[in-house]
C-alpha cells in the first residue's frame, strides 16, 4: 500500500494533529515504513496457530484468596478520628449537584 500526502493530511485532521510541511513530508515517509513492515508480517505463515494475547505462557502470581486471621473493624477503626456505621467517616467534597 502506497500513501500519498494527501492521505496523510487527511489522517492527521482526523487525528485533530496540526503538522508542519516539513512534518508532513516525514510523516509520510514513516508512515510508509510502518505500513510496508505491517504487510511484511501480514505474509507470515499463520494456518494452524492459535490466537494468543502474549507470546510467552503467562501464569498468574498472586496468592490465593484465602481466609486469613486479621484485624476486627473495631480494631482498625480505633485509631479513625471518626466512623460511621463501621466505615471511616471523612468530610464531603463534592456537593449533592456534582
């Protein structure tokens, strides 16, 4: 696929970028880069591989959930300057209209 100027004019309105002449120049040439190596990899053998979010396996490292001996909520509150219905109370930011 071959850009022209124009083209890449008309992306960067839709894109709201304001480009220089100059910038608009180089931007074609990089935007030809980018689309010939995108077409390159468009030509790699695919049949018989399955879609993958990541190329190497990934396993999650989190510990598991498990029930664990921790402080009461009267405990952690103990030091709140206030609370209310065992949840700390803080002061309204934002108004009723907000």
């Amino acid at each position: 696929m071959s850009l022209t100027r124009d083209d890449v004019v008309h992306l960067a309105s839709m894109a709201r970028i304001d480009l220089s002449e100059a910038e608009l120049d180089r931007m074609l040439g990089e935007l030809t880069v980018i689309l010939d190596s995108v077409a390159v990899v468009q030509q790699a053998p695919t049949d018989g591989v399955e879609p993958m979010s990541h190329p190497l396996p990934l396993t999650n490292v989190t510990r598991p959930d498990e029930v664990r001996p921790s402080l009461t909520a009267r405990e952690v509150l103990a030091g709140a300057p206030a609370e209310e219905q065992q949840r700390f109370s803080v002061p309204r930011i934002l108004d009723a209209d907000s």
